[in-house]
C-alpha cells in the first residue's frame, strides 16, 4: 500500500471508532428525572420542579 491510501485508510479507521464511542455513552438524565430522584415533583406545565421546605419539626 503505497502512503496516501494508508493514510486514507487510518483516518477512516479512526473515524469509524470514533462514531461507535457514542453508543457507550451514559444516559444523561432528563431535568424531570433528576427532580424526581432528588424527591422533588415535576410541573409540566411549567417545566418547574417544586420541593418540600425543610422545616424538620422536631
């Protein structure tokens, strides 16, 4: 193989890893989500996350 289609060929090797690496990725949580996870309770209507006040009464 003379060097500009081994070139060729590296890059497209690369290229090709590189499309795959976004299929491994973690799942980024959706703002709903992570309201929920955290206990809050998600409002749709306007996209908001609404959460207890602590208070604590003991």
């Amino acid at each position: 193989m003379n060097s500009p289609t081994r070139a060729a060929l590296g890059v497209l090797v690369l290229a090709v890893g590189l499309a795959g690496c976004g299929e491994y990725a973690p799942p980024v949580a959706s703002a709903q989500q992570e309201c929920e996870r955290r206990g809050g309770v998600w409002r749709s209507a306007a996209e908001t996350c609404e959460r207890a006040s602590g208070g604590g009464g003991y």
